[in-house]
C-alpha cells in the first residue's frame, strides 16, 4: 500500500487525491487530505463569495472525491508548526503533495496603506466568508459613505458587488450572521472599483463584470472619456474573446442615462494608487491617484496629473504570493517552492516524497479548472516514483502519528457535525444554513461527531 498526505483541501488538493486513487498502474493508493482547518473545500468555502451559489456548489463534486473510501479526510491538523514539521510529516507517509495555495496579499507600497480603515481586499472576503481566522471588527461599515477598493480582478468586483448589495439579497446566503448584521447596518453609498490599466487590461470575467448591472437599486457608471484613453476601446477586434466582451459591457455602461438608484458603484481606469490619505480622525479619509496613459508596451506611464477619491473605506486587492511553509524551500521572487513537474527542489535536485500542486506550484494564476492538468501533472510524477517511494519504510496508521503528535484531527464524521449545526444555526435565525464564524464554535460542533 502507497501511503499518501495531501496538504491543503481547496480544489488542488482534491483534485490531486482523485487522480491518485482513480490510476491503474498503481492499485492500492490511500491518501489522507490534511488541511489546517476543521473545514474541507479551501478557497471554495472561504473565498468563493456567498451569493454565487452556482461556483459554491462546486463543493458537491469536492465532496463526493473526499467520501471516496480510499480518501480520509483529517482537518484542523496544521502543517508547518512545532508538532508536526514538514520533515516528521515524510516520515508517517511514502509521499507528500503540499496543495497550501497562495495566502499572503500583495501591498501597495505606498504612504498610508496601514492607517485605521484601510484593508487587504482578502480580510473582508475572510470577514464575510466566516474564516474563523478573521478579524471579527466589522470593518466600521456604519460609518462608511464611500469606499474605494483598488484592483481590476474577480476579487475586486466581488468585494465591490458585496459592498453594493442590500441586506435582503444577501440574507438568503450561507454568510455569517455578525457579518450579515454589520452589511445591513452599512452606510456605503458610493463604491469605486479603480483601475491603473485600461479597459481591455481588466482581469475580471465578463460574468462577474455584468453583475455588477444587475444589482437591484444601484447605478453602475463608466467614464467614457476614461475608456476612450484604451487605445484598444475604439476597435477591440483584435483582443482575445474575453477581454472583448469585458469593452463591450463597459461600453454599454458608459452609453446608458443614470437609472437613479440609491447606491452607485463607479469604474475607474487608468489611475494609480500613489497614497492612501489621513482624516483629521487618523483614518482612511480618501486615496490620491496619478493619472496615467498607455506606454505602447502593453503597461502605463505617469502623467504627473493627480486626483483624490474620497474614500472611508479601502480595499486593495493586487493579488496574493504564496506564504512560505517552514520545513520547506521556498522562492520569494516567485512566492513559490521551487519544483520540477511538482517534485520538490531542495538545492536543486529533487526531494524523495515531497511534491507541490495548486497556487504553490504555479504561482497564483488561473481559474479553478486550471488546477485539473496542475494536478495531474503533480501526481503523474509521484505515480511514476511509486515503485521507490513504496520502498521507504512507514508504521502504522498516520492516524495515531498525528494524535501521538499532540494533535487533535476532525474527520470527516466531524465535518458533518459542522455542517448539521451551520443548519440547526440557519434554521435558528430563520435563514438556510449559516457558517459558523469562529474556531470555538467549529471545533465544539466537530466534536459532537466524535
């Protein structure tokens, strides 16, 4: 029997536990999905926004791999930590794949971005996801009439499309209930998404992108004359699909009257963050941008013309690098362990047992899909070491290793006992089920399955 630990159960790490256990070349696989938390499913449950229930049902298709009796899944087992380094992890199984993503946002770098007020775009998607690592301080929506969230991503529209939704249309959501609470206590009014590329640069998909004109009771508006600076604007015949329908929405907002809705989300381009700007109060007041054009390279210039957003609220969403694992190498130009066809490197030769799939692999690129073929290729090559990797010598069931090692697992059985009390919860509060925000209450309702 090939023993297996996968690290991390977002969808990399499902992923590359279906492909080993669905092979023929080696029959008799058994692999242990290890995740941090006592939750299975990674960024599908906390970072998949609540009232896009079509991509969280993707969970059910995670679910069925994971109920695979060739599967186990082990949570709130932390890798990394002083219990169990990545070395002693080796020494329990014939292999392990390192599926931990990419968790660390990137900064702006610019004068103010830590003043009170302002916020990774990550902290509010954990906020309003129930992470139960995030900070519960309600991000002073109460006192927020505009916010700015800087980035041209799927992140950034989600957080903007969240800020901009009434309490009723996010009610019907799995979201907490503090967070759900503090949203319809919400004094947000203007929200501007802001761009320092053009249009035709924009890295949100065209289905996020429509959303954002559909949100009952909100105007979403477009500068035209800001467009027009996208040389690719006028004629976007020549762009990839993709990016051509992103223009051609954009452009359909730019053309539309105001519909006089009660909030208002504005998309702006080619500004760039230069200084997040401090209130009388010492908070987030506003953000000064400088104007920038098109450099005929594909990137953008200065202009030396500025203007200030008003602003109580930002959130930056850049795009994340990988967290270094300790016990692991690490590549902090890249944010990745370095790695041949998913074999670890350690002083560039590959590592007995030790593999990487997903965001730490690649860096953090693609859609959920894109971690399909990562994965195949990760376990393509451990299958292709088995015959070795089989050689070295394991005892007992991992199991009562990880107990042994001061840890406390929840199995699967304890999920389920999570999922039961986020219905019993909802049902409380007269919603469907409703996540449970907090490690206390998660590892409490993960032992009533014991």
């Amino acid at each position: 029997m090939l023993r297996v630990a996968v690290v991390g159960s977002g969808p990399s790490g499902v992923y590359t536990a279906q492909t080993l256990v669905q092979q023929r070349d080696v029959p008799d696989v058994r692999v242990d999905v290890l995740d941090r938390l006592p939750c299975p499913y990674g960024l599908v449950r906390y970072g998949v926004a609540p009232d896009h229930e079509k991509i969280k049902s993707l969970q059910g298709s995670l679910r069925t791999v994971l109920e695979d009796e060739r599967i186990r899944f082990l949570g709130n087992v932390e890798v990394g930590g002083a219990e169990l380094t990545p070395g002693r992890l080796l020494g329990m199984y014939h292999a392990v794949v390192y599926c931990v993503g990419a968790a660390r946002d990137r900064h702006l770098e610019i004068p103010g971005e830590e003043l009170p007020g302002s916020y990774a775009a990550t902290d509010f998607v954990s906020w309003y996801s129930a992470h139960p690592d995030a900070a519960d301080d309600g991000f002073g929506l109460g006192a927020v009439r505009s916010a700015v969230v800087i980035g041209a991503g799927n992140v950034a529209v989600d957080v903007t499309r969240i800020l901009a939704r009434g309490e009723a249309e996010l009610r019907i959501t799995d979201m907490p209930q503090p967070a759900l609470g503090e949203l319809a206590r919400s004094g947000v009014r203007e929200v501007a998404m802001v761009a320092r590329r053009g249009p035709s640069q924009g890295k949100f998909t065209t289905k996020e992108l429509r959303e954002l004109g559909t949100l009952p009771g909100v105007d979403t508006v477009v500068d035209a004359a800001e467009l027009a600076l996208d040389p690719d604007y006028a004629d976007p015949g020549a762009l990839p699909a993709a990016n051509r329908r992103n223009v051609e929405v954009l452009r359909g907002w730019a053309e539309a009257s105001p519909g006089g809705g009660s909030r208002r989300v504005a998309l702006r381009f080619y500004l760039r963050p230069v200084e997040v700007l401090a209130g009388s109060d010492g908070r987030v007041a506003g953000v000064r941008f400088e104007r920038t054009l098109p450099d005929g390279r594909g990137g953008v210039r200065g202009t030396g013309t500025y203007e200030e957003i008003e602003a109580q609220l930002v959130l930056r969403s850049v795009g994340y690098r990988g967290r270094e694992l300790p016990g692991l190498p690490f590549d902090a130009r890249t944010g990745t362990v370095p790695h041949a066809a998913g074999r670890v490197l350690r002083e560039g030769a590959p590592s007995p047992g030790e593999y990487v799939a997903g965001w730490i692999k690649r860096g953090p690129t693609g859609v959920i899909g894109t971690n399909r073929p990562c994965a195949k290729e990760t376990a393509g090559s451990l299958l292709a070491d088995a015959a070795e990797l089989a050689l070295r010598e394991v005892t007992g069931d991992p199991l009562d290793a990880l107990r042994a090692a001061g840890l406390r697992p929840v199995e699967w059985r304890g999920w389920l006992a999570i999922e039961r009390a986020e219905e019993d919860l909802g049902r409380s509060l007269g919603r469907r089920s409703v996540k449970i925000p907090d490690w206390g209450g998660l590892l409490g309702a993960a032992a009533e399955g014991r």
